[in-house]
C-alpha cells in the first residue's frame, strides 16, 4: 500500500509516523508539551537551551502542519503566540514516555 502525504510517498503506516516525529527535537518539543501542557517560545528555547531559534521554529511549523500541534496566536502588542498538542498529539505520551525511558536503560549499558 503506498501512503502519499505533504508530496511525499510511504510503503507502511511506520515509515509515515517515523517521518513525522523523526528527528533530532520533535520527541523533546512533544515531551516539553505533554509536561507543560501550553508553552511559548521562549518557554521552548529554555527547555531546549541546545536548539537555535530557528530551527525550534522550523520544528513547531513541520509539527503544526502535521497536526500534532497547535499554534495558538493572541491579538496584542507585542504579539503573544503559544503551542500545545492536539489530541493526536497528545495520544503519542505512551511512546514519547517509553522512548523516554528507553533512554534511561541504554544509558546504563554504555556507561558500564
């Protein structure tokens, strides 16, 4: 079965989810969210003291266009914009969570 999405083609529902949450910073933005709920910008950049602004940027619009966030901008000056997940998105705490720990198990075997 061949998934076509955002003028990419996908032999398996795998390699679609890998492309969406693939990645250097998606699982840690995603993990920021899911513990915070609502986070701005600068909130993000805080959390994520290694990531230059814009490529955090670049991240938040792959994810927003994917639907896994939403961007929520605010009518006043200076201009307030948040992001949180959306429910689909929010569905992804059980493998963000295992990745999580995960990495917890593997970093005891390397540091043996």
């Amino acid at each position: 079965m061949l998934i076509e999405y955002n003028n990419k083609e996908f032999y398996t529902s795998k390699d679609l989810a890998l492309s969406v949450i693939g990645g250097r910073w998606k699982i840690a933005i995603i993990y920021h969210l899911l513990q915070s709920n609502r986070l701005r910008l600068s909130e993000l950049q805080n959390k994520l003291p290694d990531i230059n602004q814009r490529m955090l940027i670049r991240q938040l619009r792959e994810l927003e266009q994917d639907k896994i966030i939403e961007r929520t901008v605010y009518p006043v000056v200076p201009p307030k914009v948040d992001y949180t997940l959306t429910d689909i998105g929010l569905s992804l705490d059980k493998v963000v969570y295992a990745i999580c720990d995960w990495g917890d198990d593997y970093l005891k075997v390397i540091e043996k």
